[in-house]
C-alpha cells in the first residue's frame, strides 16, 4: 500500500474525530493526541489511587458498621478505577512501572483535591458529595472522548462514582439533620471543601494550556469552567435542601443567565497546591512510595510463582 504523507494521515485522523469515530489503540494517531492522552489519564490514574488515601483515614473510625462497609467499598472501587485508567495508559504505549514511578517521584500531577486533610467524619461526606460529585461532573462527559479505551473505562467508572456521591451526601444529610454539634461538623466540612472541589475543574479556561486543543481533539467535551459553572449550579440546591451554607459572599443566583453568580477562586492556592506545597502533598506521596515498597515483596513472590509455572508448562 502506498505510503501515506503525514498530511494524509493527519486530514484522516482529524475527519474521524469530527465525526465521532472512535480512535482505537492501533489506529493512526499524532505523537501529541497520544501524549496529552498519556498526561490526563495517567494523572487521572494517580488522582484515584491518591484519592483512596484521605478517606482510608477513616475507614477504621467510621461510627458504625454500615458506613464502615459503605467506605471500604468506595475506597476499594477508586482502587478500581485506578487500575483500569493504568491499563488504559498501556494501551497507548505507556509503561505502567515509569508511571507510576513519575507519580512517586514528583514529576506526574494528581488532583490537587487530595492534598487537604480529613479531619472530621463530615469529611467523608463532603468528599463523596462534593469531590465525587465534580469528579462525575468531569467524567461523564470523558465518556464521549474520542479515544475509546477512556470513554468505555468512564461508563464504569461514573456508575461507581453516582454511588459514591449519593453516600456522601447522605451523611451530610444525616449530620445536618442531627444534633448541633453534628450539624456544626457538617457545616465545617462544607467550608473546607467547598473551594478546593471547585478547584478540580482545573484553571479558568483563559488560563488553562490544554482546554483548546483537546476540545478540537474531543478529548474534552466541556471546558475546565463550564463544568465548574455545572458543579455550582447543581450543588448549591443540594446544600440549601439540607441547611448548610455555600462559603461564598459572592453567590448568587442570576435569572438573566440563568446561573449562579460565584466568588473568585483563590488560584494562588490552586497553584501552590498543584506545584507541590499543598499541606498534605509531601505525605500523599511518601505513603505511596511506601505502599510500593512494603509491596515489593507480594510482586516478587508472584513473579517467581508465574516464572515456576512457565517452566512447568515449557517442561
Ligand atoms: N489538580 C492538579 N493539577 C491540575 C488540576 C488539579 N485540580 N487541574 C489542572 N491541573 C494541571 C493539569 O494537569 C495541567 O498540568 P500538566 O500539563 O502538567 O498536566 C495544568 O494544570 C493546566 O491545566 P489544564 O486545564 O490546561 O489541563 P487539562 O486540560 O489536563 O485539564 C483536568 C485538567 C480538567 C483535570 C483534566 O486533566 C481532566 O479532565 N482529567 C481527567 C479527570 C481527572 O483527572 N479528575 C481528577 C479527579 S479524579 C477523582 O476525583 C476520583 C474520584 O473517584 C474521587
């Protein structure tokens, strides 16, 4: 078959995108489609196996059985999802080992999210109603990206986390419902994660480096604000039904947009966090470097046992 030029491959690839064609594994793709890929669902990756650390924290201190299951359950799942956005990095080539490595050593993000403390029960109800809630916000449009493997992982992905935000929200409709004091923790918990769950959708689209060029590869569907401005709109009624207070002066609803007006973000924080000095940055990290070495011994005792079993067979 003649060699195609680049420019062909390229008219071809950008005219199957424009029509909502899956790009496959061993389709055709530019080197830079690959990579921005490669970068967000790695990152992606990292963000759900950071993300099982803050609520682990309380897994062992949650108030009765049944929201002791519910937790281990959702914990157990971001495991999940994490493994599955590895395998998809795989299919573009990545290597799962440097992946993770780069996420260990510094060089490879995760949601900034993650980097503050949990330091109530009400936390595990604002990280599931909030952070999952924005994390849906943020995947299921992910699941009409144009590069199959993440679109198919998404739909697994975003039925788990519809449990996950419905479970946080129920505790803070417990606490808020509760006595005062329970009502106060639910309260406290809103206003520590409010801000940085809407600093998930990433910088102001004016700000942002890769919003264009991956809504022109559909691998974006929303841009970083229209999703923030979604998240906004369908939160703010969730806390008002339940008697807690959005921390923003600035709220407000505007009939003529028909959506909330909202405060400015504090994106000195959102970079502070994102460049590493966050407050819990240095020991998110230093926990999974750890795991990957206390672990060390599992994945040697499995390679020498899938190594005997080859010899077995060759023999
Ligand atoms: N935390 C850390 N870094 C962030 C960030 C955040 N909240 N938002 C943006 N950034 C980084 C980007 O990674 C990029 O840096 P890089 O070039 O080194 O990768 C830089 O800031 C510029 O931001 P852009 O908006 O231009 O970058 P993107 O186009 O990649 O958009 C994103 C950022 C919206 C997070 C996008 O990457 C995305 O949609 N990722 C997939 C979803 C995801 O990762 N969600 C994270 C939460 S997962 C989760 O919550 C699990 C749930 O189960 C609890």
């Amino acid at each position: 078959m003649k060699e195609l030029d680049i420019n062909e491959l390229e008219r071809r690839f950008q005219e199957k995108i424009d029509k909502d064609i899956k790009i496959e594994p061993n389709d055709w793709m530019p080197d830079n489609y690959r990579q921005t890929l490669i970068r967000q669902i790695s990152q992606h990756a990292h963000s759900e196996i950071v993300g099982m650390l803050p609520e682990g924290n309380w897994i062992t201190r949650a108030p009765n059985l049944r929201r002791k299951a519910v937790l281990l359950a959702k914990v157990q799942d971001e495991a999940g999802h994490g493994l599955y956005l590895y395998s998809a990095t795989e299919t573009l080539g990545a290597d799962r080992e440097d992946t993770i490595d780069d996420l260990h050593s510094g060089k490879a993000k995760y949601s900034s999210i993650f980097n503050y403390p949990t330091l109530s029960w009400a936390d595990m109800g604002a990280i599931g109603w909030l952070v999952d809630g924005a994390a849906i916000m943020n995947q299921v449009p992910l699941c009409r990206c144009s590069y199959g493997p993440y679109a198919r992982a998404m739909v697994r992905v975003c039925k788990e986390e519809s449990f996950h935000q419905r479970q946080g929200y129920e505790i803070m409709t417990t606490l808020a419902n509760g006595t005062p004091e329970q009502k106060a923790m639910a309260q406290d918990a809103l206003n520590r994660f409010w801000w940085p769950a809407l600093m998930m959708f990433g910088p102001s689209d004016k700000d942002s480096k890769h919003t264009a060029q991956s809504m022109a590869w559909k691998i974006k569907r929303q841009t970083n604000d229209e999703l923030r401005q979604q998240m906004v709109d369908i939160t703010v009624p969730q806390a008002e039904l339940i008697g807690l207070t959005v921390p923003d002066p600035d709220l407000k609803w505007n009939e003529e947009r028909g959506h909330y007006d909202f405060g400015e973000i504090n994106w000195d924080e959102f970079w502070n966090v994102v460049k590493g000095n966050g407050p819990c940055n240095k020991e998110r990290v230093e926990a999974r470097r750890k795991a990957k070495e206390n672990g060390a011994w599992v994945r040697e005792a499995a390679n020498a046992y899938a190594a005997k079993q080859k010899m077995k067979k060759a023999s």
